[in-house]
C-alpha cells in the first residue's frame, strides 16, 4: 500500500501540518490548534485519504508534543519523533524560515529517509512522570546554584555597605529551593518503587558503584527504560563518554575526543 507522508511542525498553541504523496506532490497543508479538538480534525482530514498508509513525522520539542503523541497512540496512528540536529543537517543550505516551511521540511524529510524511520512509542504514564520530575529538579537546581553565587558575591558587598536584609531575603529563598529540590528527589523515587519495570532497571543500575537515584533516573528517562536506545556503543554516543577520531591524511593528528553532539546533562552525571 502507498503511503502518505505528513510533516508536524509543533508550537505551544498551535501545529502546521503538510502532507504529501509519495510521489512528493502535496496533498494538503494547513494549521490546527494544538488541542483535543484541533487534533481530533486533523485526524479526521487523514482518514479521508483511506487508500493510503499515513506515517506521521514531527520534530523532538519537548512538552509542546505531548498531547499530539498520547493522541496518536490513542488513534494507533504511526508516528516518528525526529531529531532537530538530524533535520537541520539533512537540509543543507536553506534560506528563510516559518512554520509553513517547516512542516513541508519534515515531510520531504520522512519522504527521502523513509527507510531510516522507525515508529516511535509514547512512554508509559511513570516514564513520563519521572522525566517531568527530573526537568523540574534540574530548574531548581539550576536556580540553587544562582542564588549560592549571589549570596557568595554579596558577603564581599557585606564588608562596606549594610544588606543584611538583603542576604536575608536570599538566604530564606535559598532554603526554600533546597527543599524543593529534597522533595522532588522524594517522588522520583516513589515513581520509580510504583512501577514493577522501572524498579527492575532501576535496582540493575544502582548495583554498579557510584551510581545513585539522579543518574539512574536520567538514564532510565533519556533511554526510555532501555527500549529507545538498547546498544551500549550508542548509550555511551549519546551520552558523551565515547572518544572519537580526529585525523586527516599526514597532516592532521589530533588525541582523540568526545562529540560536542550529546546530551550534556547526561554527560555531565556519567
């Protein structure tokens, strides 16, 4: 059977959308609310085209994606989350830019990379609860660090000029980051010990040395409980710890390094 080939570019309020033949004639392109009822319409716009096998393809943008995905899933519709490094290198030299464009861009890209396209799954209810909680950690945590380097630069101010009020106000802020970041840390684990297969995994990693809840967490959540990413040669890519090549000819010989193309939080913890 033919398939029909649709580019999803995702915003906060809303989706452009194009579709195209595999003959790479466009069918149809629009805009829909990016909600229950605009999604709803859309779908019912794919199933007139009945004769054709519809494969969905949309950038990887975080949480504006969410309900297109649970949707998706819930229609059993095919979909892929591309990823943006992947489609920016793939379009080579391009000028100008909208959503329009956009949609149209991943679309011809499913089209050509047909072959590379696999299906992807939307993440049980824990997965993605425990990846919320670990966004939400990393901001306070982030937060954390701002204000103990405030507060360090203000004890210098402290010696010529009278802010205790100041450092007060920061201080009390400070503890009350910190207590946050404690109780996230808190339902990370309970969501974890709620669900049988991330407790399996999760106890498998914890069993090598150094690793503790915050690594084993990120791990479970950026491999998908290892069904997204199963290769260990892949894992360490993606995770930048595995050193690559840098020569050319005889003239160039550089040590060896890891991709600046990883994710670096994850780094950062491994």
């Amino acid at each position: 059977m033919k398939k029909l080939f649709i580019g999803i570019d995702i915003s906060k309020d809303k989706f452009d959308y194009c579709i195209l033949s595999d003959d790479h004639r466009i069918l149809l392109k629009g805009i829909e609310s990016n909600s229950k009822k605009g999604i709803s319409s859309f779908c019912k716009l794919i199933n007139k085209y009945s004769d054709l096998t519809p494969w969905i393809c949309m950038e990887h943008t975080g949480h504006y994606g969410y309900l297109l995905c649970h949707e998706f899933s819930n229609k059993a519709l095919t979909y892929s989350m591309l990823s943006p490094l992947d489609l920016k290198k793939s379009m080579g030299l391009v000028r100008g830019k909208s959503d329009t464009v956009d949609a149209y861009r991943i679309a011809s890209y499913a089209l050509t990379h047909q072959h590379k396209l696999k299906p992807s799954v939307f993440p049980e209810e824990a997965l993605r609860k425990l990846k919320v909680t670990i966004t939400a950690r990393e901001g306070l945590k982030k937060e954390s660090v701002k204000l103990q380097n405030t507060i360090k630069a203000f004890k210098i101010v402290a010696k010529t000029t009278d802010i205790a009020s100041v450092s007060k106000v920061l201080t009390k802020q400070l503890e009350h980051v910190k207590k946050g970041i404690k109780e996230l840390e808190i339902q990370m684990k309970e969501i974890i010990q709620l669900s049988e297969s991330l407790k399996n995994t999760y106890k498998k990693i914890t069993g090598i040395y150094g690793v503790a809840l915050i690594t084993a967490s990120s791990v479970i959540v950026e491999t998908e409980n290892f069904t997204k990413i199963t290769n260990p040669r892949k894992f360490a890519c993606h995770g930048g710890i595995a050193p690559f090549p840098y020569s050319s000819g005889s003239s160039v010989n550089g040590r060896s390094r890891t991709s600046i193309f990883c994710k670096r939080s994850l780094k950062g913890l491994l």
